[in-house]
C-alpha cells in the first residue's frame, strides 16, 4: 500500500515528527489558558446542549401521546352474519341485519379515532395479520341476528341462548405496544356495541312484553341491556423466548450499533496503525509514521474490515441469543440479513467520517441513532407517532432493518412481511454509502487533498477562528 516515510532520527521510529520536543506546561496555567478561551468551551457545550435538545425532542415527542398522534392504524373487520327475522314496531317479522349495523358502527367509530379499517373476509384479514399488515382483525360472528333475537326472547323463555360473539384477533409479533393499542380498543368496542345492540334489543322485548301484559324483570334488562360477548385472542401465539415481540427490536438495536460503532472503532484503529492519527492506551500516546496511502485505499481497507466484522458479530449474536433462549427460526436467514444490515451501515458510517472527517462522526450519530430510535416502530408503532416519524422512517436503516429482522423473528421469513423491503434498502443503502466513499475519497486524493500536516490547509477566515491564539 505504500512505504513509511524516512525520517532523520532513526531511534524514534514508531513516533515520527510528532513528539513534543518542549516540556509540558505547569498545570495551573494551562487550564487557565484553555478555559480562558471561550471558543476552547463554548462550541462543545453548544453542540451537547443541540445535540441532545434534539434527542429530547425526538424522543419525548415520539411516546408522548400516543392516543391523540393515533392514525392510519390498519385493522380488519369481518362480518359474518346474514341477518335473520326481528319483530318490527308493527309486531310483525322485518328482515335484519344487526351484524351489519354493528360493523357500521365500528368503521365509523374507529375512523374517528385514528384507525384504518379494511373491510373483509376472515381469511385475507387472518393472512394479514400474520404477516405484519395489519395489527387487529374484529371478527362479527355467525347468527349474529339470530343470537341477539334468541337473547331478546328468552326473557319469557326457560332455554339458555347462545350470545352474540365477536372476536378480536391480535398478534404479537407485530409489536408489543400495537397489540396494546388493539386490546383498548377492544375493550372501547365492547362498551359501545353492548350500548348500540342493547338499547335495541331492550326496545323490541319491552315491546313485546307490554303487547302481552308480561312484567320486564331487572334480571331480563340488565340480560338484554348487555347482550354481546367480546373475546380478545391471539391465534398464533409466539413462542417461549420471543421477549413479548421485543426480541426483534433489541436485535435490531444490535445490529445498527454494530454496524455504527464498529465503523467508528475500526476507524480509529486502522488510522492509528497508518500514522493518520494518534494511538492511545491510557497513559501511552504514539504517533506512527505516516504511511503512504491514499484516502480511497484507506477506507477501501476499513470496508473490507467492515465485512469480517459483519460476518463475526452476526455470528455471535446468534450465538449468544441461542445461549440466553432467545427464539430463533430461519437462523440461517437471519444470519444472512444480520451480516447485511452490518455491513450496510458500515460501510455507510466509514464513508461519512471519510468524506466530512470528525464531523462524519457527529452525521453519523444523528441519522443511525438519534433519528434512528424513535422512527423504528419496534416499540411504538409508527401509526401512535407523529406523522414525522413515518415520513423519517422511510429512509431510515434502523427501521426497515426492524421490518426484515421482524420478519424473520415472528412471521416465517414471509417476504412480503417486510422482509423483501428490508434487504432491497439494505442494498440501496449499502451501493449508496459505497458511491459516497469511493467519489468523494477519489475527489480528495485527485485533488492532492491528503492526510497529513500542511497537506490540506483551512481557509483563512476559518483558520482564523480555530487556530487563533
């Protein structure tokens, strides 16, 4: 890759020209000099207080309210009733479909309240709901009518009638806070459907009633006044080590950071080891000889480092989840899109620092984790955010890598699940940060932009602020 360069005194090989040669300034008067100095404490405490003003924003805005940011909340409603002979005003049979006046009820209620929902059949919302698309499927039984009439009549019958059921079905898998979601609304359902159907049923038997000269007993009210019965399920339950659907958000986690901090920490090192920077332990400080070595062919080798990297960790991740019970189906594909996510974000990571240097690494920290967290919809779904979120998430790694590792974790691998989605951005991603690095190293390097002192000099106005004394 190149030759270190020559240097007069031979003994401090290792070091270079960058060893001190004058003693160290008596404590005291140093730190009176650099704090002295505004611009020595001024820019990090603007930059930390900005910095985490905005993650407070981000993340305090994202959990804040989740009942009032509700919208496009996708739930399915099926209705299976055919209706069935009711006692009109008249006292004669009017064909009736309550199961119908109830899903009306329902739609419309629940688009009030920030939820989208899907008219249709039982096994296209059941399909759905096991692939991650929709987060509740509200399910009006069979004879639904037939039941509610039988309910109203036996208040003078002695025969025990079955009560109008309707189902709600959740899943998991699809987030743990969106199953929550779906149980409150459930329960808000419940209150409103038994007040709709009750009132109508306790009209029809009064009536009735009253036509025969038959007392109305409180016990027959309070039957009739709460006549359907609500039944929150979940028809595939996951498995034992599934972390209550929050395993795929921490892997997730995992696999963003590593990918993150890895680019970071083989920067670091491998800019130590080239004499681009100093290396550190503890008390022992070296500066190596410069090698020479282009910045293409410098972040070339920490991509290459990258992938080993990828391969590793992914490696032990499974490992390691394996090890503490963590459930694992389609290992394989998991491993798979875990060395992809990684190397994706690694390769974008390293692009950035090489291309906008220190800054790079604050850029990276803003867009992987500070944006990242509170747009993953792994422990908030997007639709209980602000709009914001879902517009960031859209290009955010941390949430369509959720959706591919979510895929395989819950929902067999299925790749209209999200995971299809997931490996086509982690490619987008990954040819993107790699244009990034390869144009603008090559800019650098053919311009004569190298890393070394007095190899890029700033402009005056800003050499001025940085290096004034």
């Amino acid at each position: 890759m190149g030759t270190h360069e020559a240097h007069e005194d031979s003994d401090a090989i290792g070091r270079g020209d960058h060893e001190a040669p004058e003693p160290e300034e008596p404590t005291g008067r140093t730190i009176a000099g650099v704090l002295g100095s505004p611009r020595f404490w001024l820019a990090p405490l603007v930059l930390v207080a900005v910095l985490f003003s905005l993650m407070a924003a981000l993340y305090m805005s994202a959990v804040v309210d989740p009942q009032r940011h509700l919208h496009d909340f996708p739930i399915a409603l099926v209705n299976e009733d055919s209706g069935g002979e009711v006692t009109g005003a008249d006292g004669k049979p009017v064909e009736q479909n309550i199961g119908a006046q109830v899903a009306d009820g329902i739609a419309t209620t629940a688009a009030e309240n920030g939820f989208e929902v899907r008219r249709t059949d039982r096994s296209t919302a059941l399909g759905e709901l096991n692939s991650g698309k929709i987060y509740g499927v509200v399910v009006i039984g069979a004879n639904f009518t037939n039941r509610a009439v039988a309910l109203g009549r036996s208040t003078v019958l002695t025969s025990v009638p079955a009560r109008p059921a309707i189902d709600v079905f959740i899943n998991r898998g699809s987030g743990a806070f969106a199953s929550s979601i779906t149980q409150t609304f459930a329960e808000q359902m419940t209150k409103r459907v038994n007040e709709q159907v009750g009132a109508q049923l306790t009209e029809q038997v009064r009536r009735q009633l009253d036509a025969n000269d038959v007392t109305f007993t409180g016990a027959a009210q309070l039957a009739v006044g709460n006549p359907v019965q609500v039944t929150v399920s979940e028809p595939t339950p996951l498995p034992q080590g599934a972390g209550n659907g929050l395993s795929a958000f921490y892997l997730t986690l995992l696999l963003v950071l590593a990918g993150f901090t890895g680019a970071m920490m083989v920067s670091i090192v491998v800019d130590g080891i080239l004499g681009q920077t100093p290396i550190e332990y503890g008390p022992f400080y070296q500066w190596r000889d410069r090698l020479n070595i282009s910045r293409w062919a410098t972040l070339a080798a920490k991509w290459v480092i990258m992938f080993l990297v990828a391969v590793v960790l992914s490696t032990v991740f499974i490992g390691v989840g394996a090890l503490v019970g963590t459930s694992l189906p389609n290992a394989f594909v998991l491993w798979v899109i875990s060395v992809l996510a990684i190397f994706a974000v690694g390769v974008s990571a390293s692009a950035m620092m090489a291309v906008f240097g220190n800054a790079g690494l604050l850029f990276n920290l803003i867009f992987f984790v500070v944006f990242g967290l509170p747009s993953s919809g792994g422990t908030l779904p997007l639709e209980a955010s602000p709009r914001f979120f879902e517009w960031v998430a859209a290009v955010e790694p941390m949430h369509v890598i959720y959706l591919g590792v979510r895929s395989v974790l819950y929902f067999d691998a299925d790749l209209s699940a999200g995971l299809a989605r997931s490996v086509i951005q982690c490619f987008v991603g990954l040819l993107l940060g790699a244009a990034l690095g390869f144009l603008g190293t090559k800019f650098y390097d053919r311009k004569g932009w190298h890393r070394y002192p007095g190899g890029m000099t700033l402009p005056p106005r800003l050499d001025k602020i940085v290096n004034a004394d």
